[in-house]
C-alpha cells in the first residue's frame, strides 16, 4: 500500500510541475532539464564510481568538501564522479563542475527511472545529501546491494517519520548503509526509533566555508571600495530582505560602506537597485577606482563571489528567512562578524539556532529591530570580542568530512 501511494504522489508532484511549468521559470527549467537525455558514462571497468545526489546548491556545497577529499585520495584514474540535482538552482549553477565526470539532473522517483539510472551508472556508493530521501533510487540500490549513505542529515521530531502514521517511511531509513547526522538530536531521534546504522559526524559546510576562510583570494576592486572603512556586506537577498534593509542602507550611508549581492543576479534586478539607491552605488562590473572611490554602495552583479566577499565585511545580513529560508550564514560566519537575517524561516537550520545562542546572529522583524541589533556593535571592542567568537564556533566544527571519508574509502 504504501509503495502504490509514493508512486502516486510522484506522478502527481510531475503533473502538478509540468501545469506549473507554464508560468513558472523554475518549474519550467526543471521539465526541460529532464527532457535533455542522461550523460552517457564513460568510465573504465577499475574506476571507483561514486554518486552524489544533492537537492540544490546548499546542498551541493555540504557534499562538496566530500568529493575533493576523495579526489585527494583516490586518482582520477581510480575514481569517477557522478552529481545530481533535483533543482535547477543547483544544477544550472554547477552543470561544469569540474571535479564531475557527468552533472545531470535526477530523474523523477519512479521505479522505472531509478531502474533506468543506476543501471546507466553502475555506481559503487551512492550518497544522498542532507533531506534528499528518494525511496525508489533507494530500493533499487539495496536490490543491487549498492551500499548508500546519507550525510550531513538532519532530523526534527515534526517530520512525517516521526509521527503515529509515518512508520512506513521511517523504515525506509533502514535501507541506508549508514546515515551521518549534523546533530545528537538527530542522532537520538532515529536511535529510539530503531535505527541504528547512524553516526554523528556533523555538518560538512563548516568544513567547506573554513577551507575558504583560509585561502587569501585577492578582489581588487572589492579592497579599493573598501578603503579603511566598516563595510557591511549584504548577501543573498531578496526583495524582502530589501524592503527592510533600504532605510538602513540609508540611515548607515557616511558611517558603513554596503556592499549588496543579491541572490538573484538578473539585469532586470540590478536595475531595480540601482535605480533605487541612486548615484551613490556603483556596480562592480564597472566599477572605477578612479572616479568611484567615494561610492557607498557597491553592488555584485556576478555570481560566485560571495564566500570572498565577506572577508571583508564588519556586519553582515543574509536574505532569504523573509521567505523560503535563510541562505548560507556559515559563509559569514567563518570570516568572523556578527550576522543578522530575517525573523520568518530560520529555524530549520541548525547553525543559525547555535549562532543566535551564542549573541553572534540575530533574527530581525523590521527595519527599527535591525537597528537595534546594530547599534552595539559599533563598539568595536563588542564587534571583536563577538567576532572572535564567530569565528571560533565555525572552526570547533569542523571535521565531518573526515569523518564520513573514512567509511566512504572503507566502502570502496
């Protein structure tokens, strides 16, 4: 029974996206995306062939430090690559990732496609990362003894695997050879439910954001803007996070240099700020130390620089809880800085709960919280004795990726 509602609920999500692909971008790319046929593998009979599934690009970057420590390991000669997205988020933004030997989009969970795909790629391991719980991909891989983990999980006492009507779902976890959880409530939560094969390892984005913080990337126009000044850097934002921020940026402009990236980096919503922070922003694609060096306002109108960025920041604001969720905190986080974000969806994200218990991030309603929340750390003794302990949270967490890379090379 519960095989033929799973199935039905996937046919149904393809239905519903394909209506929605009609008038939404996302859901659009996400049908097309799957029309362009799978990669056809390419790997020699001695490779060590492993898959990583991620759901998107927050996702992709906890997996990330995993596939560069086997890289390490194991040659390209012994080892092949394969990454998958559910969304177009992450796949058009990593679909060249160069550590990859196929980047592809993952099929709907139907018991065919799973069939059809592992059976393509014959993986060795397959790792599925954080909430990523594809139970046919996962029935297919235990009916093909393929062992599969999931790392970096998280687990809340609210999911349908806790609830009176959810065991079905809950014994799916059992066909995990091993899950590697963020926290010990997760651990706990699956342990007096049964669930054995788990382990505790912890995030491995503190990992990934940490092995950044310690590379020197120069950005010379970014160190020119910034002169001697405070600089705040605002990140990931969307139109929510802006409507709070504007009288902020405002009020600041003459005290704090800001530098914006939006999460959306599209001509029309650059245009949008420019317009409406006026001459005093510049946008760094053209910006001139000659005759911008007085500029308030830089604004990032490429991607991928963020993570660099905030090396240079004082303060930092992180969009995204004003909507769907908070984007990634622990990019600010491991260049130490005190870091605020919207009040509405962080509480899934367990790094920005700890932060929060720590006084080094704080959730903000409006415009006049924000200000509140600001106002003591230009005390710069404040702000230091807060970074430092920002900064020393990030690094008291790392070593996940070691930890899940010993049981991966054990497997292979």
């Amino acid at each position: 029974m519960f095989q033929i509602l799973y199935n039905t609920s996937i046919f149904l999500y393809g239905v519903a996206i394909k209506l929605a692909s009609f008038f939404n971008k996302k859901a659009k790319l996400f049908i097309e995306g799957r029309k362009i046929p799978l990669p056809l593998p390419a790997f020699a009979e001695n490779q060590k062939r492993v898959w990583f599934h991620c759901a998107s690009l927050g996702e992709f970057e906890q997996a990330l430090p995993l596939i560069e420590e086997l890289k390490k390991n194991l040659s390209n000669k012994n080892l092949y690559v394969i990454v998958s997205f559910f969304s177009p988020s992450g796949y058009e933004i990593r679909k060249n990732y160069a550590l990859a030997d196929v980047v592809c989009y993952l099929p709907l969970d139907t018991p065919e496609n799973a069939k059809r795909f592992i059976t393509l790629y014959k993986p060795d391991l397959a790792i599925f990362v954080k909430y990523e719980f594809w139970f046919n991909f996962l029935k297919e891989l235990q009916r093909k003894n393929i062992p599969a983990f999931s790392v970096s999980a998280i687990f809340r006492k609210e999911q349908i695997f806790f609830k009176s009507y959810g065991k079905p779902f809950l014994r799916r976890l059992r066909m995990f050879q091993m899950i590697f959880t963020q926290d010990g409530k997760s651990l706990n939560l699956l342990r007096e439910k049964g669930i054995s094969q788990v382990m505790m390892a912890g995030d491995t984005r503190y990992d990934r954001v940490y092995a950044i913080s310690e590379q020197k990337t120069d950005l010379p126009e970014i160190e020119k803007f910034c002169g001697n000044h405070k600089i705040f850097v605002i990140g990931s934002t969307w139109d929510e996070d802006m409507h709070v921020l504007f009288p902020i940026i405002e009020s600041y402009k003459g005290q704090v240099k800001f530098i914006i990236a939006p999460h959306e980096i599209t001509a029309k919503c650059i245009q949008v700020l420019v317009n409406k922070l006026g001459r005093e922003a510049v946008r760094l694609s053209a910006f001139d130390e000659k005759k911008d060096m007085d500029a308030q306002i830089l604004i990032v109108d490429s991607i991928g620089l963020l993570s660099r960025i905030y090396r240079y920041g004082h303060f930092a604001y992180v969009g995204g809880a004003f909507g769907q969720g908070l984007h990634n905190i622990l990019e600010a986080a491991c260049y130490g800085m005190p870091i605020f974000f919207g009040n509405k969806n962080y509480k899934k994200f367990k790094e920005a709960i700890d932060l929060i218990q720590l006084n080094g991030a704080f959730p903000i309603e409006d415009k006049m919280e924000l200000e509140h929340a600001i106002i003591p750390f230009f005390d710069e003794e404040k702000r230091k004795e807060t970074a430092k302990e920002v900064k020393d949270f990030v690094k008291n967490n790392t070593g996940a990726t070691a930890i899940i890379l010993q049981h991966i090379l054990k497997v292979l």
